[in-house]
C-alpha cells in the first residue's frame, strides 16, 4: 500500500506535535520546530523535522532535558 504525500505529511506533522509536547514537559520551547516543507512535498517516505534555531538558554535547557532522560552519549 503506497502512501499519499498528505500522509506522509499528517504522520510527519504528528511527530513533530509528539516532539513539541515531549519538548514542553521538559521546559524547552523551539521556536522554529515544524515541518520541514521542501522534504514534505517531494517522493520521500518521510518528510524531515526542521529543528529550527534556539537561544543559548534554550540549547542549555535543551542539552539537561536529554541528560536527564540518559541521552548524554
């Protein structure tokens, strides 16, 4: 079963919404975090995350989220 680019776009959009949350629990906010829209509208099975830019505060607070959650490797 092939998927639609919409598909691949609402999967994609609902990853980046799980992430936001995920982010929010953690006391991080990325501005820019979205869907990346050049990927999202060619043939690719999935569409890439833009990330986005941050502050310096944001990249600390960033950086302790994923200590504490064991990902310091």
């Amino acid at each position: 079963m092939e998927t639609t680019s919409g598909e691949r776009v609402r999967s994609t959009e609902e990853a980046v919404e799980c992430l936001r949350a995920a982010l929010e629990e953690a006391g991080v906010a990325l501005p820019s975090l979205g869907v990346d829209q050049v990927t999202a509208a060619t043939g690719e099975p999935y569409a890439l995350v833009e990330l986005g830019r941050c502050n310096v505060r944001t990249a600390v607070r960033l950086a302790d989220a994923l200590r504490g959650a064991g990902g310091d490797a």
